[in-house]
C-alpha cells in the first residue's frame, strides 16, 4: 500500500508541474511511513519539507492552488491537521463557493489515521466525521494498494480540495495494481455477493470484514455482502440504497466512533429510504484510546467482534468459542 501511495504520487509529480508535495518529514529518511520516499531526490523543486506550523502551511497550500497550482499536503497523523482546521474549515472548503464558483482549489490533504499499538490517545484516532460534515470537501478512504493509488490520482485530478485518508494498519498490506483504473470519488464497490447479511464498512474495518466473512462462509455457510464505501464525501447513496434492499439485516462496521459517526449517518440514509431494513452497527468505542497494548485491543472493531455481532443479529450460536476458531482459521 504504501509503494503504491509513493509510485502514485511519483507519477502526478512527474507528468505535472504544477503538483508540489509539501508536509513535515516528507524528506526525512523513513519517507512518511515509506509513502514518500526518494521523490525529493527526483523532483527537487516539487517537493518542500515545512516547519511544524500546520496552520501556516495549509494557508500556504491553499494560496498556491488558487493560483493555479495542485499541492497535496501530508499529515503523519491526522491529530496533526487539528491545528490548521480554521483554514481546512473556514477557507479551503468554502474558496470556491465564495467565489461565485470561479476560483477552483484543487488540494490535496494525506492525512494517517487508525491504531498502532502504543500510539495513545493523541495519535490513534480516526476522525473521518469531522470533514465528513463540511460542506465543500470531498472525503476518501481507500483500502487495498489498488484503489489507494487510483484513488490518489483522482484525487489529484479533482479541482475540490480532497482529504485522503491513509489508515496506519493499510501501509503493509499487499496487493497489485490493475492496469485499469475502475475507481470515480464518489463511487463504492461490492467487494463480495452474498444473500444472508449486508456488510457495509470502509478503510481498514473492511479487511476486518472480509476476515470474518470468510471464517463465516466457511464454518457456517453464511454469505455475506459486503460493501466498500471508498468515499465518504460524497456517498454511493444509490448503491448504498441498493444493497439495503437486497438483505433484510445490515450491519455497519464504522472504522470510527460510533456516536455521531459515519454509521449514523449510514443508518439515517438507508431508513429514510427502507424502513423495513434491520440495521445495527459496531466501532470503535467512545472513549479515548489507552495506550496499552492489554486494554486498546478491547476497543476496535476486529474479526472475532463483527463475527459474534453477525450470528447474533442471524440468531446462530456460536459453535465455540471465536477467538480460537480465527486463530486455527484466520
């Protein structure tokens, strides 16, 4: 995942000038997790390490893509952009609208969401419903190399400021690229069929979902749909409606808090539009994330806990207990 961010990024940089990648470390040897490293070697005048003054640095971004630039600015964790969300919020989001829609900002924010076990309260959280709710932003959570480095490029091309959101856990996962690019901002994708329950999740919980829907498939015989948002601004409402049609029982794997969360709004969408729909949902719990290893394990949304929320809401016992079953069959 994370040589396909850099290849993805290396490319835009190369085939436009106008692309500048600018942030805190992106020259520093570990490369933003490996996402950008070796490009400030190739592309020396595209490339511009900053002070810490986020604040500063996105009012910076933002003056250059209403100047007919395209920079993209990465985070190395998404608590980091807090500090600039006046110009995020206040500026970035609303140029074009108070330009009577002539001036464009076509800008790019890479922020790295999601656990690491140590990381603490300050560094662990996914905060995709905070920019979610602003009008003017468009939200992208990619979840497998692919879609990530497709997805990076659309967001290149959009000319709306984009915030792309790059889960920690994502970066080692493995995958190749399609020659073909299948993925629009704006569009979800089924990645898998089933007729017993609809899975609907995005960014890391997806892989989780997966996990448990193969353990499922295969020592229950339960298929499940499962529905990858991609984007979370704007939402795939068509297929998102679709699918809720399709299967009577839907659980929603929010890979955020729960309470005024991506799943409420989720569950808003689809009983506005069917209301005989049973809906439940599951995330990461709201509190503040520990540090420890021992009670931060308790608070995401993993495998064993979607597997024992799936045969509770199918009425199925569990066979025994989960968390050995996954072990001997991950």
């Amino acid at each position: 995942f994370y040589e396909d961010i850099r290849l993805s990024l290396s490319k835009n940089i190369q085939k436009d000038k106008k692309v500048l990648l600018i942030g805190l470390g992106v020259d520093d040897p570990k490369g933003v997790f490996g996402t950008t490293l070796g490009i400030h070697k190739k592309y020396k005048t595209q490339v511009f390490d900053m002070p810490t003054a986020e604040n500063s640095m996105t009012g910076f971004a933002l003056g250059l893509s209403i100047s007919g630039f395209k920079p993209i600015i990465v985070h190395q964790r998404v608590e980091f952009s807090l500090l600039s969300l006046e110009q995020i919020f206040n500026q970035i989001s609303k140029w074009h609208f108070m330009s009577g829609g002539k001036v464009s900002v076509p800008l790019v924010i890479r922020l790295i969401i999601g656990k690491g076990w140590g990381q603490g309260p300050q560094h662990s959280q996914s905060l995709e419903t905070i920019f979610s709710h602003i009008p003017g932003l468009k939200v992208v959570a990619p979840t497998n190399p692919d879609n990530a480095y497709w997805l990076l490029e659309e967001s290149i091309k959009d000319p709306n400021p984009v915030i792309f959101f790059e889960h920690r856990w994502l970066h080692n996962v493995y995958g190749k690229i399609k020659k073909k690019n299948n993925y629009k901002i704006g569009n979800s994708t089924i990645e898998k069929k089933g007729n017993d329950i609809t899975l609907i999740s995005f960014s890391y919980s997806v892989l989780e979902c997966i996990k448990a829907s193969n353990f499922l498939k295969k020592n229950y015989n339960i298929n499940c749909e499962i529905l990858n948002l991609l984007t979370l601004k704007p939402l795939d409402k068509k297929k998102i409606i679709q699918t809720s049609k399709k299967n009577k029982k839907i659980l929603i794997v929010d890979n955020g808090m729960t309470e005024y969360g991506v799943s409420a709004e989720l569950i808003a969408l689809i009983n506005e539009n069917n209301k005989s729909n049973i809906v439940e949902r599951i995330g990461v719990l709201n509190s503040p994330i520990p540090s420890t290893i021992s009670l931060a394990k308790y608070f995401y949304p993993e495998a064993h806990t979607i597997t024992r929320k799936i045969l509770k809401m199918l009425n199925i016992k569990s066979k025994k207990d989960i968390n050995e079953l996954l072990r001997k069959n991950p």
